[in-house]
C-alpha cells in the first residue's frame, strides 16, 4: 500500500511538472504581446475559450498568462460549444 502511494505521488508531480512546463514553453513575449497557442493578445488582454473552458489574461511584466478555468468538480460538465465562464457551473482563480 505505501509504495502504490508513493507511486501514486511520483506520477502526479511528474505530470504536473510536464504540464506547467509545457504550458510555459508555448508562451512567447513579442512586442509586448503575448503570443499564446496561436492567440495574440496585448498587454492585460483577456481571452475567453470554450475548449479548453479557460480565460487567458496576457501579463508582460511578469512574462506571464493569467489562466482561470473551472473548478475540479465541474470538469465533468463543461459546456463547449460556449465560452468561460459559462462553460462551466463554479469558477475559480
């Protein structure tokens, strides 16, 4: 039982790792854009997905992508024929 924990554990990071890692790979900073999965967006842009059910918010100072999207729970019940937040039932930060 411990070692299927650990496991268990050892495969989450490793996921989350890959993920956050890929995700911050396909972010460029051009001309004071971000340049985000084939989307441009200015400087404090938002931009509302339908799939995935996300907002984007485009930071330049801190080389970032502001990302909200649905909570765990409503994973299950996302809407994708309609943009966030009403893709999903409960928002989170």
């Amino acid at each position: 039982p411990m070692k299927v924990l650990v496991l268990t554990l050892f495969i989450v990071a490793y996921a989350s790792t890959t993920f956050c890692a890929s995700a911050k790979k396909s972010l460029r900073i051009e001309n004071g854009k971000c340049h985000y999965h084939g989307h441009v967006l200015n400087d404090g842009e938002t931009h509302s997905n339908q799939c995935p059910c996300e907002r984007w918010t485009c930071n330049v100072k801190e080389s970032a992508i502001i990302t909200e999207g649905c909570t765990p729970y409503d994973a299950s019940f996302q809407g994708y024929d309609i943009p966030y937040p009403w893709c999903c039932g409960y928002v989170y930060k």
